[in-house]
C-alpha cells in the first residue's frame, strides 16, 4: 500500500487555467505538507497542516489554497496558472510530533506532481 | 532567511570511489536530516543527528552533525551505482515540523 499518494502524477495546462492536485495519506499522521521543486531540485515548503489546521504558510502567492478536508487529505487548488509556477509539487505527511531524542520528525513524501504550465 | 549551502553541487564518480558532500549555513540549527531523492520519486529519510559533533554510521554512509550545529557532512565510502541519486541537507529549527532544505548535491555513480 502506498504511504503518500498524490494525484495526478503529470499535470499539463494552459496558462491562466485553475487546477488541483489530491494527496491523501494512510500512515495515520497528524501533519501533511505541500513542498515545491523548480528545476534545480531547490525544495521549500509552501504548507502545513496539523490536524486540518494550517500552521505554516510560507510566502506563497494567493492563487494557491490548501485545503485539508480531514487529516489524511491535503489538496492543493491553484487559479490562475503561471508559467513560473512549473515545477514538482510533493506532498508529504509526518506523525506530528518527534521520536524521543530526535527533535525532528520524519517526514514521508509522496512520488510528486509534475505540473507544466504552457 | 535561512540558507543551506550544498557543494558540490554534481558528482560524477567510479565504483568504489569515496566522496564527501557538505552542507553549510549561517544559522544554527536544532537537527539536521538527510533525504536521498531518485528521479521520478519524493526524497526518502536517510537519517536525522541532533547533537554538535555527532556522528551517525549508516552501512557505508557516515554523517557528522558540525560541533556548532551549523553545517554537516555526509561520507560515502565505496560507493555504488545504487547510490546515485539527489542527496538533500535538512534543518529543522526546534518547531517540529519546519523544514529548510539545501540546495542538493546530484551523485552519479558509474561501474
């Protein structure tokens, strides 16, 4: 069973259209993420969600909106399609909290949306 | 802003050549993690250090968490074809489940 799924896998459109991207996670974890990846691998977060609650929102245009319908779902909707905004979108989901002693959890990315704006 | 610098940023090596990537910032970090990424696939947790000046050993792959928790290196010994692949610095800042990713080191390893 996949952990992370995202769909769909390959996203081609036209610039100026609205789209969506679906993850859904089966681990049981409290917290999912949306990352972004240009073409020089650079990744950085755009959102978290814990527990359906948005608790990072880095510095994103508005034209994306997460929305976490429960726990185990994160989609991301964009208006308005750039052509800048072409790039992989991961999704990733982690427990919530660290394992004892490590400060940092484990995060559990999905196989990532490749969206092509033209 | 916080900055994880990588270098190299490609590597291009033999069987059974070691290699050291590098990973450097200004701020200092709480932990720091290492994901391996292969084309097509989202990154994959290699192993996460805490502790300035920790050294974690994983089969060939050794980690060292810098003793100012501002940098950290990643040894590869022998390595392998199955080896190729992204090589991703993580901080993380004390707030569990912020992550500032590197810029990333592509390894190619060739027979």
């Amino acid at each position: 069973d996949t952990a992370v799924s995202q769909t769909p896998k390959y996203l081609v459109t036209q610039m100026g259209n609205d789209k969506s991207i679906k993850c859904e996670q089966n681990l049981g974890h409290d917290t999912m993420y949306w990352y972004k990846q240009d073409s020089k691998k650079f990744l950085k977060i755009m959102f978290s969600y814990n527990n359906k609650e948005l608790i990072i929102n880095e510095t994103v245009p508005n034209r994306f909106s997460p929305k976490s319908p429960d726990k185990a779902h994160l989609n991301l909707h964009i208006n308005s399609l750039e052509l800048g905004d072409s790039a992989v979108y991961f999704c990733a989901s982690s427990q919530g909290w660290p394992p004892p002693g490590q400060l940092q959890e484990t995060q559990y990315f999905g196989p990532g949306t490749r969206l092509l704006v033209l | 802003t916080q900055l994880l610098e990588q270098s190299p940023q490609f590597l291009s090596i033999q069987e059974g050549e070691n290699l050291t990537v590098y990973c450097n910032s200004s701020s200092v970090f709480s932990s720091l993690q290492w994901y391996r990424q292969e084309p097509g696939e989202g990154p994959v947790l290699l192993v996460t250090v805490v502790t300035g000046g920790e050294v974690k050993k994983l089969k060939r792959l050794t980690f060292q968490f810098g003793d100012a928790r501002k940098d950290s290196s990643l040894h590869i010994t022998a390595a392998q074809p199955g080896d190729t692949g992204l090589y991703l610095c993580a901080g993380g800042t004390g707030t569990a489940s912020k992550l500032t990713f590197g810029t990333g080191t592509r390894l190619q390893v060739t027979l």
